[in-house]
C-alpha cells in the first residue's frame, strides 16, 4: 500500500482517497457546436486530410452538404431520399434526386468507408499511380487518423449516426466523387468525398 493510501486509512481518509484511486479517466467533451456550424467545422478539420490525399494532379474535397433538421420525417417507403433532397435544397444546389438512397447494412458503415476512401481507395494517391514512394506507410495510417477525426467530430456535435447510405448528388466537376446521407436522432447531412483536377 502506498504511503498517501496508508496514511488516509489511519487517518479515517481512506473513502476519499479510495473515490480518487479508483475515478475512472473520462473523455472530455467539447461543447457543441451548433449544428449549422458544423459543415465548417468538418470542413476546417479536413484540410489536413485533404492535403495528405493531394497530389501534383489531383485535389482532393472533403466536406458536408448543410444540416437540417430530420424532425417531421416520417419513415416511409423513401425517407432516406426525402431527407437527402432536404439537404440538397437547404444548399439551394438545385439538384433533383432521381435514384433512392442505398443504405448500408450498419449505421456505422459510413466510418469504414471514411477511413477505407483516404487509406486504401481512389482519394488515396498510391492506388491513383503506380508509384508505392508516392506516399509512406506512415503517411497513409494518418490518413486513417485524421479521417477518425473528422468522423469523431461529427458525431460529437450532431449525435451518433443511426442510418446511412450512398446516394447520388451534386459533385461539380469531380471526376471521383461519393456522397453519403448521414442521419442522426435529430439530424441530417451529406458527406462529400471527392477528386477533381
């Protein structure tokens, strides 16, 4: 026993120091941002992503469409795409929809195909050229970090991700690009991936 926990169980301290021993550590968590805020959040915290996946040829985009609200949604035969064109018009894109969201099996699936995107896709240079000292083993798992990162802030200031999905949208200009409807309990935004040249 060490000398602080000796001295508090003789002096009848021992519950105090016991509450300290045995706190667990806990995340901090930031304030929240207001959820119209957060596309500028996510975007900010991107661009070190975003350049890691640059390259003499290619920029790479990564961002979200704006958020609104999913209050007034009722789940139906195609809500997901509903949602997904609530987005599009608060962008005032003027997009249509014409194809239904694609969801995916997990609601957390839109994390994998993050993070597989910057590490292992077509936004990672590597697999755009032949060339593997294109960018380093290191390089590439931050890649993967700082997509965790962005995914992280995300959820921390909308909620967790209950549903997602692939759906189709506005790319300007990408010659890659893939979009993904993320829904919270309260909340509804599109993630943009993209490459242009």
């Amino acid at each position: 026993m060490s000398g602080a926990r000796v001295f508090a169980y003789r002096t009848g301290r021992m519950s105090a120091v016991r509450r300290w021993w045995n706190a667990p550590t806990r995340r901090t968590r930031m304030p929240r941002l207001n959820p119209l805020d957060v596309p500028a959040a996510v975007s900010a915290a991107a661009e070190p992503l975003e350049g890691l996946l640059d390259d003499c040829n290619h920029v790479s985009s990564i961002h979200l469409f704006p958020v609104v609200p999913v209050a007034g949604t009722t789940p139906g035969h195609d809500w997901m795409k509903d949602l997904a064109q609530a987005v599009y018009d608060a962008g005032a894109t003027g997009y249509r929809l014409g194809a239904s969201v694609d969801p995916f099996e997990s609601p957390q699936a839109w994390r994998d195909v993050l993070r597989r995107e910057v590490t292992a896709g077509v936004m990672q240079p590597v697999h755009r050229y032949a060339d593997p000292d294109l960018r380093t083993p290191g390089e590439i798992r931050q890649a993967g970090e700082l997509a965790d990162g962005v995914a992280d802030l995300l959820e921390d200031h909308l909620g967790p991700v209950r549903c997602s999905g692939d759906v189709g949208g506005p790319h300007a200009g990408d010659i890659w690009w893939r979009n993904m409807l993320l829904v919270t309990s309260d909340w509804a935004t599109v993630l943009h991936l993209g490459i242009c040249d």
